[in-house]
C-alpha cells in the first residue's frame, strides 16, 4: 500500500479536495481516498506534496513512428508544404525508426501520458507499444485520393492490422481527412469501420481544405500535383460536414483532430452526429499553420474537447502539459480544472476507456501525476509549472 496527498486533489468525480489522502496498492490501483477537510494530520506512512494530484493524461492523437523527424521540417511553412516533406523526408533506416520511437515512448510516459491513441501507416512500433508502460490504442490510417487505388488502400491497411492483432494491439480502422481521401475510399472504409469503438480524422487543420473540397484548387491540389499523385478524376466529398455526416461511420465515437479553421457553420452541422470530441493539438497548429483554433468559440458551442499531442514532425516536445501551456497563454482564462477535465477524464471518455483511466476512483488504475510550480491561489499554470509521475 501507498498514501499520496498534496495541497489539492483533482478527481474528477467531484471539487478540488483539499489535502485528502490517496490509498493505492502496489500495482497502481485506487483503494480509497480519504477526506480531510483539508486537516491533514501528520503521518509517516503518507507522502505529502507541495502541488496538486491529477490523473495520468491520455492523449487523443499522436504520431509515434514519425518520431525520426524531429526538427526536419521548418515551420510555418503550411500544411501543403508539410504534407511534401513528410513524403520526401519519412522514409528511414528501420533501426534508426525505431531508436527515435522508442526514446519518445519513454518521454511520453515520464511526461505522465497513460493511455495514447497513436496514428499507424505502418508497423513500425508496434513491438515498442507492446511492451511499453503506456496503453496504446492503434488507428490504422488509410488515405488515397485516385478513385481508381482505392482498393490497393484497403489491402494496405489489411496488412497493418493483420500485425497489430498479432501484437495484441487493439486498432481501428480510420480516414486520414477530408482532402486525402477518394469517395469510392470513403465507402469501402466505412463498410470496413462499421464495428470502430474510435475513428479519428484530421479536420480543417488548414483553410486550404475547404478551398480543395470546393473547386479542387489551391495549395493542396498544388502539393499533389508536386508529388505526382494527383490524378485525372477527383472525386470527393462536398464538403466537411458531408463527409463526417455520410462518408464517416456512425459507430462508435468520433475524434476530429486540430481543427484550426472550424467555424460556426461546420461545428453546429457536425455536431449532428453526436458522440463526436474535438482534439487540440496547439503546439502543432502552430508549428505548421501559425495559429491555434478558435477555442472559446468551441467552448461556447459546447464542443467536447480533448488534447493530442501531434507527432515531433510538427511539435518540439511530446508533452500534453506543454499543449495545456500554449491554450492557457493563449486563453488567459482556462484555469487547471478545466485544462485537466480536457486531457485526462475527457480523452478517457473519447477513446472509451473511461472505466480505467482519467478519473481518482477506488478501483480504478488512471496513474497519479503531481503538477508543481502551479498558482495555487488562482489555479493557473505558470510558465515554469512541471509534471512528475507518481506512479
């Protein structure tokens, strides 16, 4: 048995406690959680912090295996320039893939991530995941704008999740987004995704989608047409909405990832489909685009939010604390409570595991993180606040 305490303890099953004291076994189980009123009454057999007790993060959207890409691309450069150097630049030697990989599963776990939801084109990492501390959960993505290859996408794909079975890994078949996928791709991945429990999407992470999906021009058909995969018959979805509303599979929830450029219009229509949560991944929003999303504007239309963190294509650090760092700069008037709801019980609920992970819970095993150097007065992060793991 373990006793774990700090100033504050966010549960996520009630308000802040103050002082109460954690009870785990050794494997990491809550036994129980005692309040105090916050009179702590001094005891050897409880650790006391000077901070504030959370559970581990889950993180909705990475990239594990294109952990060899760090500091490759320059930033701000756009979507359709990064799109052209993750093709031209991600092609690798297998064991330095898998070198970078595995030091990014280790940062991610030290940086309090639990449970992962993890973007696969390949299988690169799945031995790393299986033996790894954090639970991932596999998208197995699939993308192809020539109508005519739609089904060479599908064997593809087939084969990526013949080996994430046979690793052990749970996995999903999902969309990479709107612009990258052909109609006739869209179907058939329906059909195949009809059972998911998840699908994720990259959505309107650049204003270029909506100009692409309208009259097929712009700086994405112009990536395409660079890289020699734009074909002679574009056939794709009218719009956002049209996709996600009728190429998208109803089961299971939905995960639309970065949305830097939704607007009221789209978010009202998709919001339609219910069971739907809307990933941040601000600090590579910024990286390739200059921005981050209009999150108030989500807040207010009652949007569901989660936090990713991207991959080290597109962000410096793989760190869901860092990702809270930038919304809070950026909207001064998030507090802790609010940022930790989103990247812990929030991801939990998104990917389905909320019997396990994101709350404080006798019998559950969600890992107990400590933020520190925080503002306890005003519950705010401070440039200088940090994540240690408890267990």
């Amino acid at each position: 048995m373990k006793c774990f305490s700090a100033q504050y303890i966010l549960t996520n099953s009630g308000p802040p406690l103050k002082r109460a004291v954690i009870t785990t076994d050794d494997d990491g189980t809550i036994v129980s959680i005692k309040k105090t009123n916050g009179n702590l009454e001094e005891s050897q057999s409880v650790s006391f912090y000077n901070g504030i007790i959370i559970p581990g993060f889950v993180n909705c959207h990475s990239h594990l295996e294109l952990s060899h890409m760090k500091d490759l691309i320059p930033e701000n450069k756009g979507l359709g320039d990064f799109i052209e150097q993750i093709r031209s630049k991600r092609i690798a030697e297998p064991d330095y893939i898998k070198e970078k990989s595995i030091i990014a599963d280790k940062d991610i776990y030290k940086e309090g991530i639990q449970i992962c939801a993890d973007i696969c084109n390949t299988a690169d990492t799945f031995e790393i995941k299986k033996k790894s501390r954090i639970k991932y959960i596999n998208l197995i993505e699939v993308f192809g704008i020539d109508p005519e290859k739609y089904r060479n996408r599908i064997n593809e794909i087939n084969i990526v999740e013949e080996a994430s079975e046979k690793a052990g890994l749970p996995y999903y078949p999902v969309p990479h987004s709107v612009y990258s996928v052909s109609i006739p791709l869209f179907r058939a991945l329906k059909e195949k995704s009809i059972n998911n429990r998840i699908t994720s999407i990259h959505f309107m992470e650049t204003k270029g989608e909506e100009i692409f999906l309208r009259d097929h021009s712009g700086t994405l058909v112009e990536s395409y047409r660079t890289t020699g995969l734009l074909p002679d018959n574009l056939q794709t979805p009218l719009s956002h909405s049209d996709a996600i509303l009728n190429e998208v599979t109803r089961s299971g929830n939905l995960i639309l990832v970065h949305n830097t450029f939704a607007d009221r219009i789209t978010i009202s229509e998709v919001m339609a489909r219910g069971n739907t949560y809307w990933c941040l991944c601000p600090a590579s929003n910024i990286y390739i685009e200059g921005r981050i999303p209009s999150v108030e504007m989500m807040i207010s239309m009652g949007c569901e939010i989660v936090i990713g963190t991207d991959s080290l294509a597109s962000n410096k650090k793989l760190s869901l604390l860092s990702e809270l760092k930038i919304l809070q700069e950026h909207i001064p008037s998030l507090g802790i409570e609010e940022l930790v709801r989103w990247s812990t019980i929030n991801g939990a609920r998104a990917l389905g595991e909320e019997e396990d992970y994101g709350k404080i819970e006798p019998g559950m095993k969600p890992g107990l993180l400590l933020l520190q150097d925080v503002d306890l007065q005003n519950f705010k992060l401070l440039p200088e606040s940090r994540v240690t793991r408890l267990i």
